[in-house]
C-alpha cells in the first residue's frame, strides 16, 4: 500500500473506511458523506461538485 505523502491519516490509498454514526436525535445531528473532487474542494468547503455517497436515511 502507498502511504498518502504526507501521511495525514491512519489510512492509506485503497483503503475501505467505515463511518459510523449514532442515529440522529435531539442531541445529535444527522451526517451525510460527500466524496470531493479534490483536496481543493475539501479546503474551501466547495461542495458543488462533490458526490453525496450517503444520505441521513
């Protein structure tokens, strides 16, 4: 596996990362996962290209 350069994470390139999440309550709120189009998307919170890969329901 190829390390990210630099490693920013306990993750590597292929990798299968697992979100969980408690269900959405009065005290937590609901998540969706977006897949950005690149790391510059990720820094300005640019979403308007972005995947949804997983909705709240």
């Amino acid at each position: 596996k190829l390390a990210l350069q630099p490693q920013n994470g306990p993750f590597y390139f292929n990798d299968t990362l697992v979100f969980k999440y408690d269900p959405p309550s009065i005290v937590t709120f609901p998540h969706s996962i977006y897949l950005l189009l690149n790391i510059l998307s990720f820094l300005t919170c640019d979403l308007r290209r972005a995947k949804m890969t997983v909705n709240t329901t």
